[in-house]
C-alpha cells in the first residue's frame, strides 16, 4: 500500500532500463518528487491515475527521461512553486 507516500524525489532516478507501471502509486500526499524519473532514459508509462494536491515540488522530475511521452495535463500543480 502506497498511501504514505509524502516524498518520492529520486525514486526512480538513475533507473536507465525502468519501464514499469506505477499507476498503482497513490500519490495523493506527495509533497515532493523531484528527480522522481530523472535519467529514467526509457520510462514511457502513463500517469493518468495520478493526482497530487498537495506537491510542492516538481523540479526536474523528467529531466533526460527522454522516452517519456504522456499527457500530464490532469495532474494538480495548484501547490507547485518549483517545476
């Protein structure tokens, strides 16, 4: 269970091979994830069922995730003050 989640920075960072869903992440209490994909070279993973009132901090959470390419459109960023 992911409920607990309040930082999630650098979680994947580094990952270079790491395509695996993580839909399944509740992400509803994040406060940061920065770096959270960073050098994830060929993560490609939808995160429609992502939202996140309540993160502060999003800086260089795709930095050279160069595959990635998915709508994050629906995802809050009310709370960001770092992107």
């Amino acid at each position: 269970m992911t409920t607990a989640l309040t930082d999630t920075s650098q979680m994947f960072n580094d990952a270079v091979l790491f395509n695996q869903p993580v839909s399944h992440l509740k992400m509803n209490s994040v406060i940061t994830c920065a770096g959270m994909f960073r050098n994830a070279k060929v993560f490609d993973q939808p995160l429609t069922s992502w939202t996140m009132p309540l993160c502060t901090t999003m800086a260089n959470m795709f930095d050279n995730a160069w595959v990635f390419n998915q709508p994050v459109t629906h995802i809050q960023t009310n709370s960001c003050a770092d992107m």
